[in-house]
C-alpha cells in the first residue's frame, strides 16, 4: 500500500496548494467512491465520513481512512455530499462540524419540481454556517470512473465567492471547465440541469413528427382512402411500406433544406442590414443552434427511406404484381424497351445513391470525434459546401421521381398535388437563394461584411468607422 | 532552436518541481522518442542515453543532448528505460550510475510466459541499486505521439514508495491517471496487459460463436439433410445465404436479449433481497459488464442479416423459383391478391426495418465519442428505454414471421420445432419479466430500494435504519 | 458576479505564476471572446481591449473590464490579438504601449499569398517594440468554446525564445502541445496550416479519382461503344448503375489492396536489408502515411458499390429483362435448375457479404474515439489480421465473379480483358507476397529485426553490435 507512505513523502502531490490538506467525502455509495478515486488520482488526499464506517462499502484504494461524520468534517475544509436528499437529515447532528466548512452538494432528484426548495437551499437551512456550493451534479459515477472530464463544462453556484473558488480549484485540476451561475437560488436550475433529457433535440424531433403526421395523413388520405371511395379497393395494407416510403423521404428532404434555409436567411439579413455587428432574432439564433440535430433527423429519415426500398423486392405485393403483369399482359408493353424510362429509373437511382453517400459522409463528419479531427476550414467545407451539393442531388433526385407524372392527369386526385411535389417547395426555394448568394457580386459583398466590414457608419460614434473585431 | 535558451529563461517549465532536474530516457527507438517528445512539450527537460550517441537516429527536437548511457544516468534521477529486454545487459556497465535513481521499466515481451520472470524483475536483479519502478508500458509510441493521454489510466506497480510517487508525478502531469498495483511483484500482470487481445469480447464472442454453431448445426440438419433424406433434393447452395440468414437473425434476437436479461435478474434479486446494498453474484456481475459487448455483436449480426436479405432477389435460385412459379403454376394461387399476406408480409418488413433501426441508434449511441457527449439520464433512456422497444419490436418481428407457420404439420420436420421458435424463447421471457418489473406497484418499491431504502434493517446494527449513500 | 470577488480572494487563479498578471485581448469578436471565455476557466485574469470599450459586443462573464487599447495594454505583459489584419492599422497608435510586451498574432487569411508579407511579419513591422509571437491559429473560436483542447498540438514561432516560452505556458496550461517552429519567418507557413484542406487526403483522393477515370473508360468502351459499334445496340442509359456499379467495386478492390501493399514492400525492404535502422525512401513514407485516408475510400467505394447492388432488381432495365426472359424463353434454361451456378452466385454473394461486413468493422475501428480505446496489439489485430482477411476475401468475392467468364469467348471484345480481370493483378500480388512473408522461416527473420537484431554489424562502429532502441 503506498497511501500510508504518501504522506510521508516530502514531495507531497503535484502542484502547490493541494499539499497538506485533504479533501472530506460523505457517501461511500457509487459517487462517492468514484469521485474520490479520481481525486486520489489528481493528487489529493481523501478522508471519507459514512454513518457505519465499518460496515460499509469498499472505499477506493488510497483513500485514508473512514470515519464517522463528524470526525471526517474536522478533518477537512472542504466536504462534497454525496448522499440523497432524503438522508439529508444526518447532518443536523454534524451541522455544529461544518462552521466555516464549504459543503459542496452533488445531489440530484429523480423528477423536477418534487421539492419545495432545491436541494442546496434546503441544504444551507440544514446547515447555515457552512459555505453550501452546490455543483458536479451533472457528473455521473460512471464518468468519473472513465476518464472522460477533461474539458466538460460545469456549473456551479452559491452564496460564498470564496466558497466557490475553493471548488472551482478542485474542479479545474480535475480538468473540468467551471462556469459559474451566481448565488445557491441557482441551484434549481442546475438541478435540473442533469433531469433534461435531449434538450437541444426537442424541438428538431417535433418538426420531424409533425412533418411525418401531416405527409402520412395527406398521403393516407390521397393514396389509400382514395382508392376505396373512388375504386373500392382495399390497399390498407400499403400503410406498413408503401406509404411509409413515400413520407420518410419527403420528410427528409424538407429537413435537410430546413437545416441550410437558417444559414441562407441570416446571410441576406447581413446584406440588408450591412453588417454582422447587429444580432439576428432570437428564432434565427435558435433554428441556427439546432441545425445540427435537425440534420441527422434529415439523415435518419434517410436511412429508413433506404431500407424500405432495398426491401421492397421481397415483399409479396410487389412480387404478385409482378407476376400479374408477366401473366396478364403477355404480350404488352414490357417488350418494348423504352430508353427514356431506362435512363429516368436509372438516373433516379443513382443519384439516389450517391445522395445517401454523400448524407452518410455528412453523418459521420458530426461525430464528435471525427469533427474534433478537422479544421474549420475542413469542417466547413463539409458542412457548407458538401451539405449544398447533397441537398442539389437529394431534390434532383426528387424532380426525376416527378418528371413523367408532373402532366399526368391522374397524378392529382381529388385536386391535390401529389406529397413529392410538396415537398419540393422548400429545398428549391433554398438552392434558388443560395445560388443568388453565389453570384460573384452578392459574394463579394457578403465576405467583405463577414470579415467586418459595415456598409454605414454605427450612427452616433461617427468616429468609430471600422469594427475592430472579427 | 529555443531550447538552448529554455534553461536560461527564468520562468522555468510550467508548474513547481520539474524546473531543474531534467528526465533521462535510454533507447532512441519509436517508444524512447515519442515519450521524450511528449515530457518535451510538457515542460520538462529531457537527456537522451544511447550506445552510439553520433550514429543513433534523431532525438526530438528540444532535448537537451545525446550522451552515452553512464553520462545520462548521472544527469538525471529519473530514468526510463525504452530497450527491449533482450537488449538489458548493457545495463550492468551503468549500473553503478545508476545507483539511488529511479528506472522505469516500459519494456514489453511479445508473448506471455517467455521468460522466467517478469522483466522489471530481471531489471531489478541487473540494477540491484536501483529503484525500479515497473509503468506506461500499456501506452504505444502512437499513442504518446497522438495526444490522446487525457484522463487514460496507467497502471504502476514497484517496491519504493517514494519512486512511485516520483513517477506517478510525472504520469500525472502527462494527464494520465496513475493506478498503483502494489510491489515489483505485480509487474508481471502489467506486463500481460498490452498483450491482452479484447478480453472483453473473449465472453461475448464465445457466446456468439457457440450459439451460431449450435443453430447452424440445427438448421442444417432441418433444412438441408432433411430434403436430401426425405425427398432426396440436393439444395446444399442454401449453405451459403439462405441458412445464414436464418442462422444470424436467430442469435442476433438472443444476444439482444441476452443483453437485458441480466437487468432484469438483478432487478428481482434486488427485489428479494430489500436493499441494493449487498453485491451481486459474480456471475451476474461479469455478464453485467459485458453487455456493451453482447449488444454490439448483437447489432453485428443483425447488420449481416440484413445484408443477406437485400441480396436475396438478386440470387439465381430467387429468380429461378419466381420464374418457375410464374410459368408453372400459371393460373393459380399468385393472382388471388391475399390481403392478409400482404399485411402480414408488409408488417414483418416494416417491424424489421424499424427494429433494425433502431439497433443502429443503440450502436451509435454506444460509440465512446457519442456516448460521452450524453448526460447520464440520457444514456440511460437510450440504452435502457429505446434497448428494451428495440428488444419488443425484434421479437414481434419474429413471431409475425412465424404466425401463419405455427399450426402447419410440415413447418416441425422431424418432429423439431423451427429455429425461430427455439430463438424466441429468452426474448419472451425478457420482456415478460421486464413488464412484471414496470408494474406501478413493484416498480415504486425496485425505485425506493435504488435510492438506498431498506427493507430490512441491516442486522447487528439496529441503530443504523438509512443507507447514508446513492 | 463572483469576478469582482475574485481578485480579493488571497488563493488566486490555480497554479503558481498566473496568480497577479492578467493576460490582454484585443478584439470582442467571436474569437476573442471564446478566448477569453477559455482563459478564465483555465484561472487566468483577463482584460478586454477594444476601440469602443462602450458599445461593443458583450465580453465573456468574469473578465475584468473592457478598456480603450492602450489602457487594457498597459495593464498587461502578453496580449493576445484577435483582430482581422485589415483592422491591424489602429496599432500604430497603441505601439508605445506595447513596448516590451509579447504580442500573440492569432489572425488567419481567407486564401494563401494574399498579401506579400505575412500578418505576423507585417505585425513585428507595425509594432517594432513588441516580441510578435505567432501562434494559435489553428484554433477556431468553435474549438475555444467546446473544450476539445487537450492534447491538441499547436505551433508557434517568434524571434524571442522568452515571449515564446511566456506563450507557450499559457497554452500548456490550456491543455495544448506546443511545437516550436522557429523565427518569425516561419509564421508564413503557420498562417497556411489553417487554410490547408485535407492535405492528407489529396494523394489517396487523386489516385481513387485517376483509378474511376481510367476504368470508367475503359469499361464504357467495352460495354457501351462496343455494343453500339458491333451490334448497333444503345444501352448508353447504364452508364447510370451498371457501369458505375462495375467500376466502384474495382476501384474499391485496388485501394484496399494499395492499403497493404506498402506493408508488404516495407517488410521486404527490411528483409533484404536486415535491420529496421535504415530509413525507408521517401516515397514509401508518404505512402504509408495515407494507408488509412486510402482504406477509407475504399470503404467509401465499396459501400457504393452495395448501394448500387441492392438498387438492382428495382430497376425498370432489370424488371424487363426479367419478364423477356420469362416470356421469351418459355421453356428453357431457367428451368433446369443449375445447381453449380447456384452454388457460384450464392457464395459470391456470401462472401460479398462477409467482406463489406469486415470492411465496415475496419472502417468503425478508424473511428478516432474507437481506436483510441484500443490497445496497441488489437489496433494492430484489426487493421493487419483483418484487414488482410478482408483483402482475402474481397478478393475470393472477386475471382468467384469471374469463374465461369474465364474461358468465355464473349468475355474478351475487341481482345480486351474485363475490368475485373485487370483489378484483381494488384490484390493478387499483395496476398501472395503477404504469404510469402507468413512462411515461418521468413516470418521468424522478420520478426527479429523488428526487434532491433541486425543482420550485419553497422559499418564503421564494430564494436556496437546491438542496437539499444526499440
């Protein structure tokens, strides 16, 4: 065991300041023992104070001893909770240990909104001579047992600045980014931090569905309620496939040119406007944000439209359809080889084809990993100029699905145009502004204003007439 | 070259104790000049020992001096040995320099069990004055190079405390995390990790393995021999695509299940117990731990089924049946359109498609970059949520394959039932438990003892009525 | 606002040497701002210097105050400029501020050799007083914001090893690699790392591009011209996916085997010399170096491939061809069933199957987060056991193609040999030559001079007859 000579050691852990005084931890379950690992790893020492110091749980190699509360709090300065709110009540007995302490609550609570108080509040009523930062909440056992810190930013807040400086140290050297949200009333609000759960994909994933709802309606309506009333055949059975097959890839296709619309728009705001310097409308700012997820719905709706359609040889309507024609029209139209069909499926689908890829290589680039591998020029060129050309392919892909049945009279029942000319509408609106924004003279103009030049001068400061920021 | 001038810079590296003692590295190989280049950009001096000090290959730039091996040791009190083993017996010459110093021993063997003892153990007994410290063997010269060190763990293992504690300051400093494994003894086990070849996947695979070969076997006999035996057809092609497509959907489902089964198990062990407080077998334990495993095969297989099966209409035999049975049969079955087929063919697809899907999701989300952008709850919906939707979509994707074969006397050949009902066994049973377990009643009570609430209070320690930890 | 409390607090920032001074931005841009944002979490004390301290932008919580220029460079030793070089003539004015200080040039340009000196050179020029140090201008302000910091590498380059010694501790403590590159009139080149666009990618992209060129060609004169030239056909419509669904998986072929091939030339190469002291020429360092940009692209090229494959049977060339076969031939050949080409296409499929299955796990394994939780030796088993597997395979997929083609008349229009014939010459070479080195008498050899043995003493120094190094 090389702890009980650890402190002997005169060199004692790296860097200064940690040396002599060790770090306090109550809660030996999963947290505390993984939160306490990773500091003997950092170099502090650690003393943990449990309830039954004899009957509980392993405590991490290193780790000095265990005590009970009380003996555990005077041994340190700083005391990070990592027990449940419910078994708070311990600490009314230690409260008279903990005066001038700083008591750092890492709890969380299953739901938001179950409590009167957040859990540091009622923590510092608990105990109101100890500095309470409540922070680290959003570190879970499992992160700070694998090594993944280095970086993630956390919150953190209280009453104390000392207080906070104190933690916010410890949570540097343990290579987490603190920011800080003020006094312990924000402690609800970091507390709720750790409950949400995909919050930036909220609103992508109610577009996408409501997307999908409405087009699966529309085509359900068009396609197989239309076929009863009008010929009273029963197709319900295209609702598992057929009709599916036809929503995922509209609804694709209007996602992915909602994922680039945001970039065109704010791009003719700064020609209107002439300059950067000015924010864009808090709708913009947060469709802007969201691009990302927007995209890999676009991509994931994508993927099923593919798998539907590589399946749809197999399926037994497409085969005894197939049949059916061999047997009934024996002698008919298939003899004859029509080379524009030819050339119209077969260009359909290989850009199809290389519409996917070049959605797959869109995917892959959003990795974490991968992009944290490209420069901005890289990643720009992929997201920007690529994610353009995929979008090109993907509505040119669309249009020759369309081309033969745009003057077809039978295209539009019941007076409603067909779903893939709906959705046509918003990608091509997209290509048509970005191509205007790629006329030389407009481009000119757009990169002089993004490197900071500004058309007016900022009215009254007549003398400040350039910007001297990027 | 700032280097020269580096000693003369008074700041002196970042941080307190490095500044004036620099490191020496013997052995100007791949392994000896990334980790000089690596404590290089780290802020700390680094002399380099070789042999032939004017004829050896580079040394990164900013090292100090190439020196002969006596002259490197004296410089430095810390010394990191990159020579393989066969190559240790230049030492006995420096040995006397090396007296009092710490030598790091980062050798690996290329296979286990080659020698009689482990190397730092040889070393120790070549360089008896010497302080060896057995560590960083687990990180290649790739890695060093690659700045990927950021919170990995390093394990180091040797008898002087006091040489660990100076090794582990600089590991520390490198980002890395520093797990001690005690005396020079445990060296050997360090050794035989950078030899370990997926110890992880050894389980899982064997299970994938055995359960392909098992219902290979199976189906083979079924499928194949039967029609040899019985009808004296000779359809041994199947071999190559129909029989695996039966074969890895089959153990695709049960890896899947085996996947959440043991949650389940410890959920009700959890359950009878009345507390979360008390370990879990050590069987359930190790096949907890490699459920990331299983599930990833599990997708693997999955992946290879659904390959084969969009393969399948392109196969000479699936156009030559179809074309039999258009001419064959010429006016029967195929043009009675039968609904109900076409629902239950369309539903199979549909359901497979969906589950496939979502299969994919799993697996990304179990990608170490994606997985560390989740917060814990997160990870948790994705992995326990969507796995176990997963889980019941797969299975109703199997038993609608089979709905319309259960009652047919020619599906049980030999009397044996078919693969997929053998295969649906552990799914069904998964999920059966798995809805038991969702029951408001029995869910309350798994939710309070995962918050530290007991049933029973511990015995011999009436007094202590509350878990004090998570 | 816990800044204003930061500086009466008596521990300061973490670590020593950063505690008084603060550090200086000039600009609120984006850029600056991110930096700014970074270097408070980091525990540095920043001051804003801008034209408009009144109406610019807003600064990042916790930097002390935005003042004039001059004032913010007063109070500071190192500033760091973010600031377009069209805005750099402000800089005059401030200049005598700046004396003694260490400037740090972070601008960057739109495109190379803009301008005919660089923006660092024509900085030292503007503020002659000041130690211009170039540097950190790969990073983005995306970067600066996400924390991906750590173990990144960074360059920098200035006339004074002082200032970039200062600079490089700031960034060592950001968690960057510092690699100096020299004086000043190196910082042209380090001003076009960031405009560079995948430069590891231009050679193997080249290649995959001249390869698709070359044989597309090829291949449209013998399926297309050919039919049209001799039999007066026009099938120009499977330029579309015929041809390309030929090309893409020969190419795909000839990248995965250009993958290993210098491999296999490296080891001969070190075979013939009997040690691994010698470098390699040139051209094979290069070459070694994109293995994995050229795996990747034929990864990319085979999933095309698979993509165009399951497109098949949908196609309107395919379905007719289909039903004229059923219609037109009545009675013949589909009906005996050929129980060898069943064999043939079922395992050419199968192992189809099974090589892009191994290709895709090659490709997930070069995933950057995957490969890094890989140990040396699976890193290795993956990328030489399978990867050889895969070509193996791959090219058994190919052969099988080709079987019953070989002694076909037909085959070989206008005396020409297929494309896959030409294709399957490299793959071929590597494998054989891949189990010439497999022979235990050569592998064995191999194996020993990759642990440093030399055949023959180095010349010259006969007395060192070992080598020292790994």
């Amino acid at each position: 065991m090389s702890e009980v000579t650890l402190g002997s050691f005169p060199l004692g852990p790296v860097g200064a300041g940690a040396a002599g005084e060790p770090l306090c931890i109550f809660g030996t379950g999963d947290l505390g023992r993984s939160l306490g690992q990773r500091l003997l790893q950092t170099g502090y020492r650690v003393v943990y104070g449990s309830r039954r110091p004899d009957s509980c749980g392993p405590v991490p190699q290193g780790a000095q001893v265990r005590l009970i509360h009380t003996d555990a709090a005077s041994a340190a300065n700083l005391v990070f909770l990592c027990v449940h709110r419910d078994h708070y009540d311990f600490l009314q007995n230690v409260a008279p240990y903990l005066k001038g302490k700083v008591l750092v609550d890492l709890s969380n609570n299953l739901k938001k909104n179950i409590y009167p108080e957040s859990n540091a509040e009622f923590l510092q009523r608990l105990v109101p001579g100890a500095a309470v930062v409540k922070g680290l909440n959003t570190l879970s056992a499992w992160a700070l047992q694998n090594g993944q810190l280095q970086g993630k930013q956390t919150f953190i807040c209280g009453d104390s600045a000392e207080a906070k400086q104190a933690v916010s140290e410890v949570c540097t050297r343990l290579g987490l980014l603190v920011l800080d949200r003020g006094g312990v009333g924000a402690s609800r609000e970091l507390e709720d931090f750790p409950l949400q759960l995909f919050p930036m994909w909220r609103l992508p994933l109610s577009i996408a569905l409501g997307l999908s709802a409405a087009f699966f309606l529309y085509l359900l309506i068009r396609d197989v309620i239309y076929g009863y009333v009008e010929d009273g055949k029963d197709i319900s059975f295209r609702i598992m496939i057929a009709l599916p097959n036809k929503v995922f890839p509209i609804v694709s296709l209007v996602m992915l040119s909602l994922c680039y619309l945001p970039g065109v728009i704010a791009a003719f705001i700064q020609l209107y406007r002439g300059t950067k310097y000015r924010r864009f409308p808090d709708w913009l700012d947060c469709w802007m944000l969201c691009r990302k997820q927007i995209g890999l719905l676009a991509l994931g709706f994508a993927l099923i439209h593919v798998l539907y359609l590589f399946i749809l040889p197999i399926r037994y309507s497409a085969r005894h359809k197939f049949i059916s024609q061999v047997v009934d029209e024996n002698k008919t139209t298939p003899f004859y080889f029509d080379k524009t069909t030819a050339w119209g499926t077969d260009s359909l689908m290989g850009l199809g084809v290389l519409g996917f890829f070049l959605y797959v290589l869109l995917g892959i680039s959003s990795l974490p990993s991968v992009g944290a591998t490209l420069s901005w020029r890289e990643f720009n060129f992929i997201q920007s100029k690529l994610g353009h050309l995929t979008l090109f392919i993907c509505t040119a892909h669309c249009y020759i699905y369309g081309w033969n049945k745009l003057l077809r009279p039978s295209t539009y029942k019941w007076y409603t145009p067909p779903g893939y000319m709906l959705c046509l509408m918003v990608p091509s609106v997209v290509l048509v502004l970005k191509v205007i924004l790629l006329l030389p003279c407009v481009n000119r103009t757009l990169t002089r204003i993004r490197q900071g030049w500004e058309r007016a001068p900022p009215r009254g400061h007549p003398e400040q007439l350039k910007a001297t920021n990027f």
